[in-house]
C-alpha cells in the first residue's frame, strides 16, 4: 500500500471519530502534533494522542524502531496498529470465583 492509500485510510478513521465524539480530533500528521517517544528494552516506539476525554484515549502508535544494530531483518514490523485505551479511575474488579484468589 502506498503512502496515498495509507493516507486515505487515516483521514477515513479520523473523521469517523470525530463524526462519532462531536469533536475535532488530532490529525497526529500536522506540524503542531505531539508525538510522545518511550523505550522498552531495544524498542523505541512512539505515540500521538488523536482524542482523549476524561473516560477514554484514543492513540496512534509508531513503529519499534530497530536500535543499536541488534535486532536482525528477521523481525518485521510492517503491520499498522490502532489501540483503542479506555481510562479508569480506578482499576476494575475481578469476580471472586473458584479461579482467581481472594
């Protein structure tokens, strides 16, 4: 898929989004987005917030970028990803059943 065709479906996702929550949302692809960086180990990934409210977050997620040279061309990571996070105040309860400890 071309860059266009990756594009094209972005600003699909983007404005049903905002069709859906009433709002404009980030487009994550302007000058003034703010991309957020964090490392795991010897994967770098980057994050942008498209929409977040007080109950939920909706964020794009770069690509693990390969650091240091150690991880070999056997690993690939040309899948995209949308992580739809939802907030909690607090963290939500397990049923006590015969399965999970008291």
């Amino acid at each position: 898929m071309g860059v266009e065709g990756l594009n094209g479906r972005f600003m699909f996702l983007k404005n049903g989004l905002e069709e859906f929550v009433g709002k404009q949302v980030s487009s994550c692809s302007s000058v003034d987005s703010t991309w957020k960086n964090s490392q795991d180990g010897l994967l770098l990934n980057s994050r942008c917030v498209l929409y977040k409210s007080m109950s939920e977050e909706v964020s794009i997620w770069g690509w693990p970028l390969q650091t240091s040279g150690l991880l070999t061309a056997e690993h690939s990571f040309d899948r995209s990803a949308f992580y739809l996070d939802e907030c909690h105040s607090q963290r939500p309860q397990v049923p006590n059943n015969n399965h999970y400890p008291s």
